[in-house]
C-alpha cells in the first residue's frame, strides 16, 4: 500500500482512526472525512509528526453531496483513488416499539446510504487504478441483535449491498472487501443513540475485555492486502456467525441472553 491513495470516512476515531496509522505507517497517502473537524485535525497533527502524508476533509457521510465534494477533494490533493474504506457510521440502542422513526432513518442514512453515496462517487477512480472498496460492517450484519434494529437493518443492507457490487466488478480487477467486527473498543457505544435520538453516553459493555481498535486495524489491512473477500473478527463473532448459520432458533435465545444482561438493558 505504498503511496496508495486512501479514503477513510470515520478516520477521526475508534477503527477509523487506528486504520489511518496503519495505512500511514505503510507509506499511504490518506485522507480522512468526518463531521468533527477538530478531531480530524488533531488526528491528522499526529499522523503528519510521524511523518504521514495525510490531508482531512470535514463532511457528513449521510450527505449525498459531502461525499461527492470528498471524492473531488482527494482527487486534487493526488489525482487518483486506490482504496476506499467506508468505515463511518453509528450504532443505537432501544426496543423497536420505543423508537422514533426518524432515530431509524439516521442509521440508516450513516451506515448504509453513506457507504452507497461514498462508493457510487469513487468507484469510477477504483476502477482505473484496479483498487479495493472496503466496508467496516459489523457481526450484526450476520447475526442481529435485539433493541438494535436499524443497526442491524443498516449492516444486512450493507453486506447486501458489497455482496452484489463485489459481483459486479469481480472480473474488472477492483476487490470488494467486507470486514465484519465483532465487540472492538471504540467509541461507537458510547455515541450509539437512544430511542429518542440522544447519545447513549457510557458503554454499556466492558470495552477492557474487547478486541483494541488497533489489533482490529492491523488484521484489516492485512484482509486488504491479500484481497480477502470478506473477514470476521473476533473468536466470538465467528464463532456467533457460524452458530447462527447451523443453530439460528437456539441462536434467537443465546444472542437475547446475552444482550440482556448489560446494564439497563431494554430487554425486560
């Protein structure tokens, strides 16, 4: 990935952020996209103190223009487009009965609709330079969990959505990776909405415990680098996939269980 051209949206944060210093570290040329631009910059000061080539672009993902605005900004920092890594996007957490539509549409809008509207916008470059399009899915995209319904929604539509694309252009020479993580410390609980739309705040889950947003970075780039067609990560995460692909009815029980005992859980 030396002097590779790449696209992160998210890169601010969390896998995000983690991927930026991996890339970097191989000698990428980055830039990264996010709505927060004191973040973005802090993150690109310490990338450029480690001698990273590295620009940022403040935009929203679910914003149809912001991302065309993106792809024309990298174009004139490096006139070509290797990699995309569709990595932006937010989580929530509520029973369906409680939630407001519009939380629904939100994660949609991020999650899906971004990955759609930064693909659509880059993929003629990809297709020149023979690239990677990357998408940062999630277990819930193989296995849904309970009270998390347009986070799930949003991740099975991806996968969908990588799945037919990744058909499409299979014999043009572009890969389409998607990377499914399981439970990796990052700050995405900690944003993940609430019925009504508000921050969740603290995660309600033991982040010590979980894959670090930095191991999750060096196995993706690995999964890129060996054109890997899809990667599950985590022993729990492949092991929910497979249980569920073998046991889903026994999977309906253990996966609400298990989501009910973080603390107040919306599962009563």
């Amino acid at each position: 990935m030396k002097d590779k051209v790449v696209i992160i949206t998210g890169g601010s944060s969390g896998i995000g952020k983690a991927l930026a210093f991996e890339f970097g570290q191989q000698g990428s040329k980055l830039l990264l996209t996010g709505r927060r631009s004191e973040l973005l910059l802090q993150t690109q000061a310490e990338l450029r103190a480690r001698g990273v080539v590295v620009n940022v672009f403040a935009g929203d993902v679910s914003v149809e223009q912001d991302n065309q605005k993106m792809v024309e900004r990298a174009l004139q920092l490096y006139g070509s487009i290797d990699v995309l890594v569709n990595n932006a996007g937010i989580s929530m957490r509520a029973l369906f009965e409680e939630l407001d539509i519009e939380v629904f549409k939100k994660v949609m809008e991020v999650n899906f609709f971004g990955t759609v509207y930064a693909t659509k916008y880059a993929l003629p470059h990809i297709l020149k330079s023979k690239g990677h399009i990357v998408g940062i899915s999630s277990v819930n995209g193989r296995r849904a969990s309970p009270a998390r319904t347009a986070y799930s929604a949003s991740k099975y539509a991806m996968e969908g959505f990588l799945e037919s694309l990744r058909t499409e252009v299979m014999k043009r020479d572009v890969h389409v990776v998607s990377i499914c993580p399981g439970f990796t410390s990052s700050n995405i609980r900690h944003t993940a909405l609430t019925a009504h739309g508000h921050a969740q705040g603290a995660s309600p889950r033991n982040e010590s415990k979980m894959m670090s947003a930095e191991e999750a970075a060096r196995l993706i780039y690995r999964a890129i680098v060996e054109n890997k067609r899809d990667l599950v990560l985590t022993a729990q995460g492949k092991l929910a996939v497979w249980l569920n692909k073998i046991f889903p009815a026994w999977m309906d029980n253990v996966t609400y269980k298990e989501m009910a005992k973080e603390p107040d859980s919306p599962l009563r």
